[in-house]
C-alpha cells in the first residue's frame, strides 16, 4: 500500500506582516502533482493544519478545495488535529466526510482502508488525557501518549474485532514531540519553544505496539527519530529563517513487504524561497546581487556598513520587495550585544512564570493548595 505523508501545513499563516496564502496555496498544488503521479493508497496529513486555532475564510477555503481535489483524484485522507489546531473545529462534519473517505480526529480513532489500519492520534496533552482516560494515571506527556496508545490498541482494537483480524498493515499518526533515546530530533525557531523538555516523549512508548509506518507532525524539518520508519514530514513551506537549509518535500511511503516499509522524499519547489543574504548595501544592490529571478525570495538581510543608513529599508524594498527582517553586523551592533541589558521593573518573578508554564502545559491554572507548595519550594530555606 503506498502512502503519501506530509505534516504542518500551517495555512492562513503570516510572517512578518507577510501573508503566505499565496505561497501555500501554491504548495498544495505540488502536493496534488505529487498525489496525481505517484496514485497513493493514503494522504496523511500530521496535524497544524492551520497556523491558528480559529483560521481564516481564506485558509478554511483553500484547504476545502485542496480536500475536494484529493477526494476526487481517489485517494483516501488521513487527519489528526495538531496543537495549532482546534480539534472540535478541524473535525467539524467528521461523520459525514469519511463517507467520502477524509478520516478528521479530534480524539484518537481508528480507521480502516483495505487490509490496513490506521491509528490517529492528535496533539495530546496531560490534561486532555485524564479526561480521556480517568482511570489512569497520568502526570506528564509520556504518561499522556501512553495512555492513549493502549486506548487504540487494547480497548479499540478489542472492540472492532472484525477488522482487526484482517489488518496486515498497521500506520500510527501523531502529532506530538519524540525524542529518542533522550536525544532531541532537528528543531527550528518556526516550532513553538518546548518548555525545558517536558513536552518530550521517547519513541519507546511506541516500539511496544507493532506499527509498520509512523507519520509525524510537529516539527518542520525532514527526518526520522530513532528508527527509519518512525519518521516526521516536515512542513512543506519554510516557515521561518532557520529553515533555509531545509529541501522541503513529501514523504512517499510503500507498506507491507517484510523488509520493511519502502521510504522516499519528493522534493517540493517553492514559489518564493526562504533566503539570507549579507554584505554592504551598496553591494547588495548591485545588478550581479539582485537577480530578477530570485529577488522575490523571502529575505533576512545583514548589513554591514559601519556608517549608518536611515534609508536602508526603503532601498532595500526597491531591489528586493519581500526583505522580512532587517539586521546590522558592525562594530556598533558588536558592542551593543556586549552591554547588559538594564532591569526589566515589569519582569515576572519565577513564581508568577512557573504559574504560566503549568496552565499552559495543563488547560488549567493551579489550586490555591499548588500555589502554596510551589511557593514553598521555590522560597522557603531547608
């Protein structure tokens, strides 16, 4: 069975007041080659659709006709929600797709193509997983993700014993940080800061269940984690500047031979790149710089003239129209990074900040009785 698996499209994103429908919607349409040429079985798609929980006419729009195009070019279509998304949302008129073959978790389900059988589980939190999951115990992510992993296993699986005879194939898809072994996959500044670690869950929660694929979401970069088939897309657009480096693609998947599941990556083209460029203006502005073909490119520009310039930006926009970000390497900039920052009279002390993280990472601020223990340890001597 062939899978095509891509994650994090993040549509009705802006970047730097740049609005980016253009270029996703351009984006989609590689992906509809792709689907058109290689005729997958399945579209995974690994959570973030959308950049923000509430998403524009314009991007609801253009993930519509992107959806109705799959549909009708025969391929079935895998979705889990991210943390980007909002569940109730994303999955609003669940039941009646999959009639046309477009599976939508906002919890985790299962669904069924073929001989195969495909896990999805979204973003999961430890608070949403002890309202899943009363019965265990949960208090962090691993302890979440476990939970949910031996809800599709033991209690699903048991309940739908008439397809689960027949399932040869088994594909998880999560959204959800993995680390293995400890060790921390690629990260970009697009990927929302993970708080410290906590928020990392080692792929051992997943080798007890027999999966033949899993497709990731979460982070934007291509890459696996641990195991080759335990594997994150990436996003198919750069999405922020530490992405330059990034070939952005779509992930073809083969299952079902027993050596293993057959992986390749098929390059994405873009309809405006993602670039740094660097030097003294002047130099940046000469004809051999600013190439017509290219000077469309989302840009990071670094200047370093040590005389100061109060028109660069406006000049700048006349030879490049898209420059995102506009920086100075000098000796002025050099000695600015040297001199301590002044106090910040509006600063949080770490009680107030460890309040913020814990109702962010649970849906839920902490009890009087919380506050008080926390405060305890954070200020009271042995």
């Amino acid at each position: 069975m062939r899978l095509l698996h891509t994650a994090d499209l993040h549509i009705g994103k802006n970047l730097a007041g740049f609005s980016l429908i253009q270029d996703q919607e351009f984006a989609l349409d590689r992906i509809m080659d792709v689907i058109e040429s290689e005729r997958p079985r399945v579209l995974l798609i690994a959570g973030d659709v959308y950049d923000k929980q509430s998403p524009s006419v314009e991007a609801v729009t253009l993930f519509d006709r992107f959806l109705t195009r799959a549909v009708k070019a025969g391929v079935i279509v895998m979705i889990n929600a991210g943390n980007h998304d909002a569940p109730e949302r994303l999955a609003f008129g669940g039941e009646l797709l999959q009639g046309a073959g477009v599976f939508i978790a906002a919890e985790p389900m299962i669904a069924y193509v073929d001989d195969a059988e495909f896990h999805l589980l979204p973003y999961v939190k430890p608070a949403l997983a002890r309202r899943l999951y009363p019965e265990a115990d949960i208090t962090d992510y691993p302890g979440a993700v476990s939970a949910a992993l031996t809800y599709l296993n033991d209690y699903l699986t048991a309940k739908d014993t008439k397809n689960t005879k027949k399932s040869a194939k088994r594909v998880l898809l999560a959204h959800q940080f993995f680390t293995s072994k400890g060790v921390s996959p690629v990260l970009s500044e697009s990927e929302t800061g993970f708080a410290g670690g906590l928020d990392a869950v080692d792929t051992g929660v997943i080798s007890g269940y027999r999966y033949d694929y899993v497709a990731l979401g979460h982070l934007h970069g291509p890459q696996s984690v641990g195991r080759g088939e335990i594997r994150y897309a990436g996003s198919p657009l750069k999405y922020s500047f530490s992405e330059c480096p990034h070939v952005k693609s779509v992930t073809l998947v083969e299952i079902g031979s027993n050596n293993g599941p057959k992986i390749k990556t098929i390059p994405l083209p873009s309809l405006r790149d993602m670039r740094k460029i660097r030097g003294p203006l002047e130099a940046l502005l000469s004809p051999e710089a600013a190439e017509p073909e290219s000077s469309g490119d989302y840009l990071h520009v670094t200047l370093t003239d040590e005389n100061e310039i109060l028109d660069a930006m406006e000049r700048l926009n006349a030879a490049y129209p898209n420059v995102m970000r506009l920086s100075y390497d000098n000796a002025r900039s050099a000695l600015a990074d040297e001199m301590p920052e002044p106090p910040d009279e509006n600063a949080k002390n770490i009680s107030e900040l460890f309040a913020e993280f814990f109702t962010a990472c649970n849906s839920a601020p902490m009890s009087a009785a919380q506050e008080s223990a926390v405060k305890r340890l954070l200020y009271e001597e042995d």
